[in-house]
C-alpha cells in the first residue's frame, strides 16, 4: 500500500478548495499573499535501497493563498503573463534584464515587455527524472502563452522504456521548467529530454551521457542538469561523465547554503541564484542581488580547477561555485505551465537554482559560440570578468552558511562572475 505524505493531502485539499479563486485572470491582483513551499523531492533523501545516492530537485513553489497553482487559462501568444498584475518573471522580462533583446524597454516591467530573447542552434539536453507524460503539449502550451517559436522536442528513455511518474509530483515539474526555461532563452535550439527510471545519480549520469551524445550529434551544444546531492568522498570518480567534446554541461548550485554535487565537479558550469528586486509600484526593475538560499561554496572533495586559478585568493585550494548566476528567488520567480498529476494543471510560479541551470543553457547556446568544454565556458567567464564585459557584477547581499559570504566586486561565493548582461561573455 502506497502511504500519501501528508504534504500532498494538503496541497491537494487547497487545491480543490482554493483553485476556483483563481480561475479567471480578473480574479486575480498583486494584493494576494502567498508562501514559499519546497516540494518533496527538493528534500534530501538517504541513499537509495542499493546505496545509490539520490538526487533532489531544486525547485521552490511559490503558492498563492488558498490555491495550489494559478489555474489554467488559455494561451494568448502576446508575450504577457497568464495572469496580469503581477511582477513575476516572462521570458520577455528576463530577456529584457539581461540585455538578450534588442533595446531592452526601461524597466523591463513583466505586464508591459513584449521582446522574447531569439536565437539558438544545435541541441540542448534537458535530464530528468521519471516520466513527464505531458511535457510537450505543456511545452507548447508555454510556448503559445509567451509568443514562442514551436519547439523541437525529442524524448528519450534511456532504458528504452517508458519510466514511471514520480508520485510527488515534483520531478514532473522540474522537467517542464527546465524545458520551457531552456526554450525561452534558445527558442530555435533543438530540445532533447532524457528520462531516467528514477532519480538515483547513476541513473541520472547515464541519462547524461546519453544527452551528451545526442547534442554532440546534432552539433554542439549543452547539457542542463537541475539536481544535486550531499557532496560524497566517492564524486570525483564521475567526473569523467561531464567530458563529452563539444558539449557544455550546466548543473543547478542548489538552494540551501554549501555546496553539492554535480555542481562542485570541475567539468560542470555550477549555475547559482539571485534575486530581481523591481519596485512593487511600477514594476520597474530595480537591481539585482544575492539570494540568501542559493547554494554555493568550496567543496569538500574537489581540488580546485585551473580556470580558477586566478581566484586562488577566495576559493584556496578547493573547487569553489557558484561560477554563473541567473535569478532563482521564488519570490521573484518564473512562470512555468505543468498538468501535474499531484499539483493539478495550471500555471506555476517556480524559483528556485532550478530556474537557473536550464536558463543559463539557453543563454549560452543562444550566444553561439559553442565552446569545446566545461572549462572553456569556465575560463571565458572569468575572462569577461576581469574585462568587465559581458556580465552584470553582483555587489550587493549576503549569501552561505550564517548569511557569512557577502557579494563583492568581483568573483564571490554567493553568484560566482555574476550575471549575464547580452551575449558576449558566454
């Protein structure tokens, strides 16, 4: 007999007591409170019946009162979010911050800005979990919401059959934001999801390296992995997985203080999280800082990395990350459309370093520069750094265990370079 956590009874209580709330988009306005939930499978697990370890996810919900999500409407591609008067982020807002559209409007307010981000060639690997039954009727439907171009989407079992669903409903999730994200910034990248039978990391590199090959296929591209565990003594002998040439691998930093793995490997781009502060009047961007629950730090296990030699003063001699950020507050988060077997269908407000990996995979295949590895993202990163190109440098906010790592000019343990400003230092 399967137990149902308690976690979804409730949400499922809410949702069928509080969702009609927000069935119309007129319904809906900024006065609404609502709470930050971390779903299930964002919880660390004990290692699995094998000793496998057994990733998580790094999602955090963002739920309205009195409702699991925000209901469904139907798509109408004006770029514009479901559901107006709220500031959380579109693919136009986020294209607009970053300068990844041309003559970004002033203040990039979500309910006004209408300039997706373009672009985008070869493949980009999304890694899962379980199976998403509905990630591209999901995916489309995201795509008619915001104006997107129709996207590629190639679905792999990497065991040649169908996996089962994640009965927490969270790895569904995660698969949607990653693929709507990864298609928001490189719509005319070819998508690939690769479903593992569960989410032991095992399994999950074997997916890897079968995404891997089917972008290196399809000419270059990325690999995003929005997962992480505990860091372990044995994770330096996986580190070969992330080694395909050709292909950049992105894995989220996590979303509590320290640092986990894949993350810490030094053939990953560790993808931290940050936070869009927009003035709760007009909507207009204000700045961007830290996100106190981002995941970052020196590793335990990892020696550090050339490409970061040049930061031996602040990381020592040990791997530190994050190396890139992009925003991952759920408070300021993104818009992602799921039919969730736990959550219901609907509309989502999602944060979390799970925003982060996917995104910062579609900015860089975006860039088109198609770089041979990890490292040489790496160290073109630092690179624009210490030019001053190419990136917005994060100086403001703490981050880390005991709030302890401040932002700073510079590379810093809460954002890594910072964040993308245009194309060029991807």
């Amino acid at each position: 007999m399967r137990i149902v956590p308690k976690f979804l009874v409730t949400v499922s209580a809410m949702l069928l007591v509080g969702l009609s709330q927000f069935a119309s988009a007129q319904e809906v306005n900024s006065s609404k409170k609502h709470r930050v939930i971390i779903p299930p499978s964002s919880v660390q697990l004990p290692t699995g019946p094998d000793g496998d370890v057994m990733a998580r996810t790094h999602l955090r919900m963002l739920v309205p009162e009195g409702a699991a999500n925000f209901g469904h409407t139907a798509a109408q591609p004006n770029a514009l979010p479901p559901f107006p008067g709220f500031l959380f982020n579109t693919p136009a807002s986020l294209g607009c911050v970053y300068h990844l559209v041309p003559n970004p409007i002033p203040g990039c307010n979500p309910n006004q800005t209408t300039v997706n981000p373009s672009g985008g060639g070869g493949a980009i690997a999304i890694i899962g979990a379980f199976h998403d039954p509905t990630a591209l009727s999901d995916l489309q439907h995201f795509s008619a919401q915001f104006g997107l171009p129709a996207p590629h989407l190639t679905v792999v079992f990497t065991q040649g059959t169908q996996p089962g669903l994640d009965p927490s409903g969270g790895f569904e999730l995660e698969e949607a934001l990653d693929l709507e994200w990864a298609h928001a910034m490189a719509p005319n990248a070819k998508l690939f999801l690769i479903e593992a039978p569960n989410n032991s990391l095992i399994n999950l590199f074997h997916a890897a390296t079968v995404g891997a090959n089917l972008v290196a296929a399809s000419g270059g591209g990325e690999v995003s992995m929005s997962f992480g565990a505990r860091e372990f003594s044995q994770e330096k002998s996986f580190d070969s997985v992330f080694t395909t040439p050709g292909v950049v691998y992105f894995a989220s930093s996590g979303d509590s203080p320290g640092a986990e793995y894949p993350s810490t490997s030094p053939n990953v781009v560790s993808a931290g999280g940050t936070s869009v502060a927009r003035n709760t009047t007009t909507g207009n961007f204000i700045a961007e800082t830290t996100w106190q629950d981002a995941g970052g730090g020196p590793s335990q296990f990892e020696t550090r990395p050339q490409f970061q030699d040049g930061i031996q003063g602040i990381v020592g001699n040990v791997r530190g990350t994050p190396d890139f950020s992009f925003d991952a507050d759920p408070a300021t988060g993104v818009w992602v459309f799921d039919s969730n077997p736990v959550f219901g269908t609907g509309w989502f407000v999602l944060g979390g370093t799970s925003v982060s990996a996917p995104s910062l995979a579609g900015i860089t295949n975006a860039a088109g520069h198609f770089r041979a590895s990890s490292q040489a993202e790496n160290d073109a990163l630092l690179q624009h750094l210490l030019t001053g190109t190419g990136l917005r440098d994060i100086g403001l906010g703490n981050c880390g265990l005991s709030a302890g790592n401040f932002a700073t000019h510079g590379w810093d343990f809460c954002t890594g370079v910072g964040t993308p400003q245009g194309f060029a230092a991807e």
